[in-house]
C-alpha cells in the first residue's frame, strides 16, 4: 500500500541530492589521486643534489601527505554522503507507505481517537519535517494503529 506524499517526495529529493554529492566528492577523491601521481611524476626531472632537488623533496613530502589526508577526508564524506542517502530513500518509502495507509483509511465512521491519528498521519505528509516528527512521536510508522482504526470504521 503506497500512496502519493510530498513528504515522501521531499525525502526522495534530499536523497538524491546526497547521491550526487557523494557522487563528486568520490569524482574529486579520483582525481586527487591523479595530481598526488603528477607531483611524484615531476621528481624525475629534478636534480636530487642540488639545493633545489633537497627543497623539491621536503615540499614534495609535506605535499602528498597533506593531499592523501584530504583525499582520505573526502572520500569519508562521500561514504557518509551515501550513508544519509539510503537513510533518506528509507524514509522516503515510509512515507509513501504512510500516505497509501492514511488513502485506505479515510472515510467516515471512524472513533475519535483514530480520526485523531488519522489526521496526526494525513498531516505527517505534508513535508519531510513533518513526516519525521510523527515518526518520531510514533516511534516509526503506528501501522497497527491504523489498521485497528480501520476495523473500527462504521
């Protein structure tokens, strides 16, 4: 049971932007690879006696250091990235199953106390901040809540 949610629409869009942030982050992870390999490529050409060969070698040091710590930084985000991505496609599909059981349950008849939770649903999806609140009020989706509210239908 799915059912049409800007919440879950909201969610699936954030997702897809973590996607495409984890996505460039691992691009420039890559390619930070690529300039670590042209600053190792360069020490070919220098002469390593000379004063300037014995600078090239410290600076080259503190360099790919410095880099392969960035690089190992970026492609931690980009892990995480994806981490808040699948949570959020998770959440997404909460949401949807959320709407598509507030769909079968509208109607008229049902008791207070489910019409109140009924309502608390139908108004979970109307944005990403909202459907999170109710999960968290709920502690995650009241499905048998709303099942029993829909045996309680007149």
């Amino acid at each position: 049971m799915i059912g049409f949610s800007p919440a879950a629409q909201q969610l699936q869009a954030s997702a897809l932007a973590y996607e495409r942030a984890a996505s460039a982050l691992q691009g420039v992870a890559v390619r930070s690879e690529d300039c670590i390999a042209a600053v190792l490529a360069s020490a070919l050409s220098v002469r390593w006696d000379s004063p300037a060969g014995q600078a090239f070698t410290a600076l080259t040091y503190h360099h790919v250091t410095s880099a392969r710590e960035r690089q190992e930084s970026v492609t931690e985000l980009a892990v995480r990235a994806r981490l808040i991505a699948e949570d959020l496609h998770e959440y997404a599909h909460l949401a949807s199953v959320l709407a598509g059981a507030v769909d079968a349950l509208t109607g008229s008849g049902l008791e207070l106390a489910a019409e109140a939770l009924l309502g608390s649903a139908r108004r979970a999806g109307e944005s990403a901040s909202d459907f999170l609140r109710f999960l968290e009020r709920h502690g995650g989706l009241p499905l048998t809540l709303l099942t029993e509210a829909s045996g309680s239908r007149g």
